[in-house]
C-alpha cells in the first residue's frame, strides 16, 4: 500500500532524527486505523506496483 508521507521536511531544515520521529508517529497512527492514507479514503484498495502490461 503506498503511504502518504511528505520527506521533503529535510529541505525545510528538520533534522533527521524529527522526520524519523514523524514517521514512526504516522506508521503507529496508520497501522491502528487511526488515520487512512489517500487512496483508501478514495476507496482504491487494490494497486499493481511496477507491472508492465494490462492491469485488470
């Protein structure tokens, strides 16, 4: 499933261990059902990654 996570805290000058702190935080909130990533709340459950070719 993809996750919506935006890394790109490192160039506004976040600190890695910060974005590793958010991360964990997002990954605990997402896994518990607490929050849902973009594609569920479109109802896409299902997504082929890196297939070449028809997707049904």
């Amino acid at each position: 499933m993809w996750i919506d996570f935006n890394a790109g805290g490192l160039l506004e000058n976040k600190t890695m261990p910060e974005l590793t702190d958010e991360f964990i935080d997002f990954v605990l909130k997402l896994a518990s059902g607490e929050i849902k990533v973009k594609a569920e709340k479109l109802d896409k459950h299902e997504l082929a990654i890196f297939k070449d070719g028809v997707t049904l």
